[in-house]
C-alpha cells in the first residue's frame, strides 16, 4: 500500500486527535472538546473538523450521541504507529472490512472445491509460517500465501484475481500486523497461527460453513488486535 499522503487539514486533525487518544489524554468514554473548541485549536472551520471526526467515527474510534457529545468508542493499539503513519489507519480498516466479506466466501468455496492439491498447498504455506514463527521473522508475505492458497482453493478465478490485485494493500496490513504480534508475545503469534489452522481443518473436513466462519473470525480478530475490541 502506497503511504497515504496528507492532504490537509483533515489529515493533521485526525492524526492529531488519534495521537491523543493513543497516548490516553483521551479516554475511552471521554468526550472530546467540541467542534468549535477544536476548529479554534487548528484554526480552522467546523466542517473542516467534521470531516477529520467522520473518517474517526467511520474508523469506530469515537461516536457520537444525541444529547451526549462525541466520545472515545475505542482505542487502537498503540504500536501502530511505529509500523505505519496514523493516517494510512482507515484505508488499513477498510481494507481488512473487504477482505472479511470476501475471504470468508472463498474459504467456505474452497472447502467445497478443494483437491488434495489444494489442501497440500494450504497446509505447505501454514508450514512455512510455523518456520516463521521459530525464526522471530515477520512473514507478511508467506501470510499472504496462505490466504491465496486458500482463494485458489475455491476454483473460483474472481476471488484469485481480487486477492492478486489487491495484493499490495493486503501485505501493507499484513505486516502492521505481524510486526505487532512480534512486539507482543509469542502466545499471540500461536493464536494467529490457531485462527489459520481453524480455517485449514475446516477445508479439509469439507465444512463451508466452519471454513467460512473461521476465516471471518480470524480476520476480525486481527481487525480487533489492532484497532481495539
């Protein structure tokens, strides 16, 4: 993925405010000054700060109430930023958001299709992660082998031909990812490797509906490890 470039103000409001939501000065539940205190701080108007609030609040970072202002709805994790610039966050968002929809209808296609080809491929590309794991690597690419193993499991050449095209965003988000569960425990990088077993056993056993389930839990999960549950 081709780092996001900023655009204006928008983008230093939204980074500024997500910076200080990261660094806690805003609290989950806490509201966040007004419009107008705002549009004040980064001298500006309101509908250039409402454009900045509706990529967070779009973002599932803060909400707002009737009644009861905008606060924080979640906290993403806060190593984000040493991997990627805050402002490339929403399109990472938007881009696992796809893939949930559309990998979890290639896995539950694929444990409908799969050969014994297929089902060596998956479980080769689970193979070399497990390897990654041992070697304190990152493996954002083999990760992406698995996930294209899985589509080409399907027999379907659309869902291959979304996963190549979009093969840059995903390996961008992949290796946030991954980079964050290397800076937190080996134990987390197991439950990923977990999620992936799910989604291969499901196939083998022939299970859409497990496959298809297991794939968006996994997918969710890594959206929920990075932005916050």
């Amino acid at each position: 993925m081709n780092e996001r470039k900023t655009t204006g103000l928008p983008d230093k409001i939204y980074g500024d405010i997500l910076n200080r939501i990261l660094e806690g000065e805003y609290k989950e539940g806490e509201r966040l000054p007004t419009e107008h205190a705002l549009a004040e701080r980064f001298a500006t108007s309101r509908p250039t700060v409402r454009e900045a609030l509706a990529r967070l609040r779009a973002d599932g970072i803060i909400m707002t109430r009737h009644g009861s202002g905008t606060t924080v709805a979640r906290r993403p994790d806060p190593d984000v930023r040493r991997f990627a610039p805050l402002e490339t966050l929403s399109d990472i968002r938007r881009c696992y958001e796809f893939r949930i929809v559309t990998e979890a209808g290639a896995a539950a296609y694929a444990a409908l299709k799969a050969d014994a080809d297929d089902i060596a491929a998956i479980q080769h590309a689970w193979d070399e992660l497990e390897r990654i794991i041992e070697s304190r690597g990152i493996g954002a690419q083999d990760d992406f082998l698995f996930h294209l193993a899985v589509a080409r499991a399907s027999k379907n050449p659309f869902f291959i031909t979304v996963m190549s095209f979009i093969e840059e965003q995903i390996l961008f988000s992949m290796n946030l990812s991954r980079n964050l569960s290397l800076v937190k425990t080996v134990e987390r990088q197991r439950l990923v490797q977990a999620e992936h077993m799910a989604v291969l056993d499901a196939i083998r056993r022939k299970d859409a509906p497990a496959a298809g389930a297991a794939m968006r839990a996994h997918l969710e999960n890594a959206l929920d490890r990075m932005f916050g549950s």
